[in-house]
C-alpha cells in the first residue's frame, strides 16, 4: 500500500520511523483519551441516570431510543466528516473545531428536561465529536510509516482504557450533578484538541475538488466492493455490536440483574469495573500492538482476542454475580484491548487508496457507530423478552463471528 505524501513536523514519514513518529504517539493517545473519556463517561453514566431521571419506569427503552437515534447521526457524520477533511487538505481545523464545538454540545445537553430534547442534544453532540474523531482517526494512515502502525495503534488503542476509567470516574463522582459532568468531559476534548494542534503541526495536502453528492455515496459504497476492506469492515461491525448491547446497558445491569455487595451503589460498581477493565485493556493494547508489528501478524492476534471477547461474555452467565462481573471485566478488557489495537493496524494496511484515507476510515468506522445504531434497539427488545442473561450470550455469539471475519482476508497475515 502506498502511503500518503509526507507531512514534516511531529510525525511525518522518514528513514527512521521510530524517531519522527515519538512526538506524533503521545498527542494521538491524549487526543483519543479525552474522546474516550466522553464518549464512556457519558454513554455508560451520565446519559442513562438523566434518562433515568426523566422516566425511570421506561428507561430501558428510552435509553434505546436516545443511544439509537444518536448513533445514526454518528453513522452520517463520519464518513462526512471524513471526506470534508480530505477534500480541504487539513487535519487539525476539523480536530481542533469539533473538540471546542463539544464544550457547547455538552452544555447543552446537560441543560435539557425532556427525553426528546435529551435525543436532540446527543444527537448534535455525537455530530461535532466525529468531526473530531474522523481527522484524529486519519492522522495515523497519513504520517505513520507502515512498520510503526502497531505502535502508533497502540497508542491509539491506549486511549480507550485510559479514557474510559478517567470518563466514568469523572461521570460517577458527577452522578448527582450531571450537568457538572458533561461540561467537564466537554472541555476535557477541547483542551485535547488545542494540544493536538498546537504541537503536531501539519503541510496541508493537495486538497480535493467538491465531488457530487451522489458520487461520494457511490465511492463509500464502492470501497466496502474491496474483498479485504470489506471483511476487515464485517470484522469490526460484528465485534463492536455484541460489545455495545452489554457494555451499553452495564448501568442497569448492575441496577437490576446483579446482587451487590451491601452498600455498593451501581455508579460506583460502574466506577470498580471501569478501572478493573481499563488494566487489562492497557496491557494487551500495548503487548497485542508491539508483537503484531515483530512478528508481523495481524489477523491471529485480531481472530483470538475476538473469540476471547465472546468467552468473557459467557462468565456473567455462569455467575451473574459481582465476582463474575470483576472477572467479566477482566478478561474483557483484555480481549478488547488487543483487538482494537491490532484491528486498527490491520485496517490502515487494507485501505484502497492512501489519498482516501479518511473517507474510507470513515466507512470503516460505520462499522464502530453503526452497530451502536442498532445495540440499544436489540438490548432492549432482548431485555424486555427475556432478561439479561441473553443479551451476554448473544453477544458472545457475535463476538465469534467477528473473529471469524478475519480469516478471509488475503493481504495481511
């Protein structure tokens, strides 16, 4: 695969890739921690106890509604975003203007008194994050040289345990003030953003003519016609929808279907399990990465950490207890970590087209926001028929299928 052109500055491509990516590696983990942070801190805390707040009786369903609304519009924002950034040459605006746009988002939402507004506001909140998130995404396949892609997804992917224990953290010791919350997680991204641009600065790239809206449809369906691109985006989908209709609803979980110890609230259960996860996530992000880039492995690590999402999903079933949940999230943070580190390498060495990179990431992460679009929906509707017990097992069943997706994919080991 070609690579893009050359950006100098912190991280651009030379000989010596571990020199010129050192500088690039901290600000993508900053840059991907504080959107983690929000995106955990918020879909995992605050959004469902404002949910609760407004109509506990219904709150599973609400919930569904709200998460389910919010994540179509991330599944259009994406790829738009994508392709807006490609299209003007530049990165750092859209990271820099969509995490300060998040501050107002945020504010917004935690000013709002009814479940539709609650939808409204998330749904703007979710537009201005992914306009943050599809340039971020970009800067890997733009200035990581391919024998450092499992080091810089690595860092990436250290983001998310990281992210997520300093998100619920904040969300839980928030619980009774969430609107305190969700402005702190806002300006948490927009200082990230400032950071980001601020130290890896970038030469603008050949920027794109406009091309017809209905060309750029045709484009975004035409990259998933790629044999490996397209598994590589069955892989992730499938991995990412069993993940979201548990991890989604670990609020209520814990609430509703698992015996607590005495005096332990759900909030700081959430707060428990977040770090426990966090861990292990953290360990097999870097190992998963690092031995993927010397052993120059991608799918086995990818297929095995998959199958090992769906086991760890299995234990709530065996226990529904809290030792089973601590054990739960263990060995699913380690399943997990692995995976979005590695998948990630692997998905930066299938992109058709280097001077595409950010509209095909942003197809590919339909593949992340799309499942969220529809785990809400499915969450509820398997609650309400039978519990919460099915809902672990039919994503374990999903989390098998997506290590399964990996095989046939023929360019990278």
């Amino acid at each position: 695969m070609a690579l893009s052109p050359t950006h100098p500055g912190v991280g651009a491509p030379s000989a010596d890739g571990r020199r010129t990516t050192r500088g690039l590696l901290p600000l993508l983990f900053t840059g991907n921690t504080a959107m983690y942070a929000l995106y955990l801190g918020v879909g995992g805390v605050l959004l469902p106890l404002q949910v609760e707040q407004l109509d506990a009786a219904h709150k599973v369903a609400n919930l569904g509604l709200v998460s389910g609304v919010a994540a179509i519009f991330a599944t259009f924002f994406n790829p738009l975003a994508g392709a807006l950034s490609d299209r003007s040459g530049r990165r750092n605006p859209w990271i820099l203007g969509g995490g300060l746009a998040t501050v107002a988002a945020m504010a917004l939402l935690g000013s709002v008194d009814t479940v539709l507004l609650v939808a409204i506001a998330w749904c703007l909140g979710q537009a201005v994050m992914n306009f943050y998130q599809s340039a971020l995404t970009s800067v890997v396949p733009d200035r990581v040289p391919l024998g450092r892609r499992g080091a810089a997804s690595a860092a990436v992917g250290l983001g998310l345990p990281v992210g997520s224990t300093v998100g619920v953290l904040v969300a839980s010791a928030c619980s009774d003030h969430y609107r305190t919350g969700y402005l702190v997680l806002g300006v948490l991204v927009a200082l990230a953003a400032v950071l980001f641009t601020s130290a890896a600065r970038e030469q603008r790239m050949p920027a794109k003519s406009p091309t017809p809206l209905r060309e750029q449809a045709a484009a975004f369906l035409g990259v998933l016609r790629e044999h490996d691109f397209r598994w590589a985006f069955i892989g992730r989908w499938l991995l990412v929808l069993g993940y979201f209709a548990v991890v989604g609803y670990q609020l209520y979980i814990l609430q509703d279907h698992i015996a607590l110890p005495a005096g332990l609230e759900p909030t700081e259960a959430v707060a428990v399990l977040t770090p426990v996860s966090a861990v292990t996530m953290a360990l097999s992000t870097v190992v998963g990465g690092v031995l993927s880039d010397r052993l120059d492995r991608r799918k086995l690590f990818v297929g095995v950490s998959a199958a090992l999402s769906g086991v760890a999903l299995l234990i709530s079933v065996v226990s529904p207890t809290w030792p089973g949940m601590l054990v739960f999230a263990a060995v699913n943070g380690l399943a997990f970590g692995c995976f979005m580190a590695v998948d990630t390498a692997l998905v930066t060495m299938v992109l058709p087209k280097a001077e595409d990179a950010a509209r095909d990431m942003g197809v590919l992460n339909i593949a992340n926001a799309g499942p969220q679009i529809l785990a809400p929906f499915v969450a509820s509707a398997v609650v309400g028929l039978g519990g919460y017990t099915p809902l672990f097992v039919l994503g374990a069943l999903l989390s098998v299928l997506g290590a399964l997706a990996v095989r046939p994919i023929r360019s990278v080991r």
